[in-house]
C-alpha cells in the first residue's frame, strides 16, 4: 500500500532529523539576547544563511531595520499553488549573552533531551519550519509560497516588528507561528499582556537630619505594588508581576524619584479596561508624593477566532494522516506575535514549534525524539493549504 503524502513526509523527515538537529544546535551556539543588537544582527545573518543553505535565494528578501531592537526579514519563496502562508518566528532570546557558557544540560529522566538558550523558546522552531518546506519542496508536491518573517524583538514586545507582522499577515491567506507547543499541544489562545512603568516622584531630605522634610518616592512605591497585586484576579486569568524596580540615590538620602515595571496579563478586553481603571485608582499615604502610571498594552487577547478554527481542523487531518492519536489545542498565558494576528481576525495557528519544556527557565530543552513529527506536521500542513480551495472553504483543503 502507497503512503499517504503526509505520511510519506514523516518518513522524509525522520531520514533528515540528524540533519535538522545540527541546524538547531548551530542557531542555538549563536547567543542572541534581545539586549545585545550584535549578537542580533550576526545572529539574523547565520539565521538567513542557514535559510538559503536550505532552499536556495529567496525570489523576495527584505531586511526591517529595527532601531534599539533586532531587525526584522522577510525571505519569500514562490511556490506552484495560489495560496500564500507566513512562517513567523523570532530569532531574539531572555539569555543575556555568555550565558552559554555555564549552561548545564538537564537530566535526562530516560529520555534524550537537548538542552541550551532559547533551544525551545524557540530556535527548534526556526529549524523546523526551514526544514518543512524543504520537505515539501523535495517531495513535488505542489507548494503555496511561503513568507518567512524572522523578528529579533518578540522577547521585549515586538515594539518593532509588530507593524512588519501584521502587514505581512494582511497580505497572506494563512500564518502559522513557529513557537514552541504546548506539551505537543497547538496553541489557540494566549492572553494579552502589558508592560506597566510606574514613576514615583517625592521629596528628597538628608535621612539623618531632617528625615521628616522627605517623602520617600520607595515608599510610596511600595505601597502602590502592594496594592497593585490585590488587583490580580487568577481565577479570571490576570496576573499581575512587578518584575522590576529600582530606585533612590544613596542610604543617608530619602528617596526622590522610583520606578517599576509591572507585567500584567489578562484573557479579555473586559479584565484589561478593569485593570487600568483599578490601577489608576490607587491613593498612597503621603500626597507629597506623585505616581504615575504609563499603560502599555502590548498583546491583546488572543482566541480562536472563526478563521482560524477550520486552519485547526485541517491540522488535526494532517496529524492524524501523518499517524498521530490527536493534535490537541490549548490556551496558555503566554503572549506571542500570534495575538496580533488573530487579533485582526486573520487564520493563525500558533505553537508550531518544539515539544520540550522550560521556556525563559535555566534547563530548557527539547526532546530531539519529536523533531520529525513536528516538521512533517508544518510541512503537511503547507502541502495541504497548496490545494485548490473549494467554494466558500477558508482555509480548507
């Protein structure tokens, strides 16, 4: 009996995995912090290198300077069918640079993993999608044109390549986001997420001989974190972490000026406009001093809007062809470059990626065991969206 397509690239991808592993284990080698714009721009041009090792010269290329963050490029490859899908992927990771050098490979529990910054957060998933449409490529099968979109600010809120993103989205049928699974599990919803900054601003005194003319901006600050954790409501999905915060000039000194930076998420529209307004209601006990709050909302919400729910439906054909029991969906509290597609109602799958754990922890790793399923599965995927459309389908195969 003849192998199904799908199946049939499972099988190519399990004779390539040594090599798709490699190409994990060079992009991981390479550090890219977000902070460090050198590492991010050698970084982005091993990560173009490896692309066109892979599949020849993109027929488009552009290169989105990115400012204070990592550039953004796009590498678009012609296919032979109508359709157009983008492969969004960041390049950037949390790991400040030399951080490589003292990593120290998890255990192993009975099972291989692979271990290294940003190995599942989420350079595998860069690899993978490279991989998967060279699989389909190979195949002959008939092949959509695919946009790749490599960001190197996603770790920091895609403050630059947001706008990139979402042009690139709008003229596109399909994107799907190369991060890391959920524990295999595809991802179709994230919450919104900002990033807060709260200024205090009191008075400073000499804190030995007049204590009593300061009013202290740590305090005050203090005070208001406090409060602002109450806000939090966990079993309505919003969190709310002071992160960071800094503050006063010396010991002898009352502090005049403190600052925090609040990472607040939320599952609806509703909680954030609640958050803002319970924020921003917040009284201090010393009026001296002024607190003020900058309301970045980074993400929205994302869910599985009703262009993306027949995209799910067809991924779950793909995995079951391809052998799998099931591909199941989850919703996580994450945000990802994922938010801000759905968020304009367009098809997107995100969690693509890697099957491991750890994400932003020391020790997070991949199980190189599932390297090929979760290329074959993107791959198949892609070979799928190549089909004609039937009337009224979107997207379907």
């Amino acid at each position: 009996m003849t192998a199904s397509p799908a199946a049939a690239l499972t099988a190519r991808a399990r004779n390539v995995s040594s090599e798709i592993v490699t190409d994990i284990l060079t992009l991981v080698r390479h550090e890219t912090s977000s902070y460090d714009l050198p590492g991010l721009a050698a970084g982005l041009d091993l990560l173009r290198e490896l692309t066109v090792h892979r599949l020849g010269r993109p027929d488009q290329e552009q290169r989105h300077p990115g400012g204070e963050c990592g550039d953004t490029l796009t590498l678009t490859y012609t296919g032979t069918a109508a359709r157009h899908v983008v492969l969004v992927g960041h390049y950037d990771t949390v790991w400040p640079t030399g951080t490589l050098a003292g990593w120290e490979q998890p255990e192993t529990d009975g099972r291989a993993k692979l271990s290294g910054p940003g190995i599942f957060d989420m350079k595998t998933g860069l690899a993978q999608g490279i991989w998967a449409l060279k699989l389909v490529r190979d195949s002959g099968a008939p092949v959509p044109t695919v946009t790749f979109l490599f960001n190197g600010d996603e770790e920091i809120g895609s403050l630059s390549s947001r706008p990139v993103i979402e042009q690139v989205a709008r003229q596109a049928d399909v994107t799907l986001v190369l991060e890391p699974t959920a524990h295999g599990a595809v991802k179709t919803a994230r919450k919104g997420s900002g990033i807060f900054r709260v200024t205090a601003t009191g008075v400073e005194a000499h804190a030995g001989l007049a204590p009593e003319d300061g009013a202290s901006a740590i305090t005050a600050l203090s005070e208001f974190v406090v409060a602002a954790a109450a806000v939090a409501a966990p079993d309505r999905g919003t969190t709310i972490n002071t992160g960071l915060i800094k503050g006063g000039s010396a010991t002898n000194v009352v502090a005049g000026k403190a600052t925090a930076r609040l990472d607040v998420r939320v599952s609806s529209l509703t909680e954030q406009d609640r958050v803002d307004a319970e924020l921003d209601a917040i009284e201090i006990s010393d009026p001296r001093v002024r607190i003020e709050i900058e309301h970045a909302w980074n993400r929205p919400p994302m869910t599985l809007n009703t262009a993306s729910a027949p995209l799910l439906a067809l991924a779950r054909e793909v995995a079951r062809e391809q052998g799998r029991d099931e591909l199941p969906d989850a919703a996580v509290g994450g945000a990802s470059d994922a938010n801000f597609v759905a968020a304009l109602g367009l098809p997107v799958l995100c969690g693509m990626g890697a099957v491991g754990d750890g994400a932003h922890a020391q020790g997070e790793f991949i199980y190189p065991d599932t390297v090929p399923a979760q290329t074959a599965l993107v791959a198949g995927l892609l070979a799928r969206l190549a089909r004609p459309l039937r009337a009224g389908a979107v997207p379907d195969a």
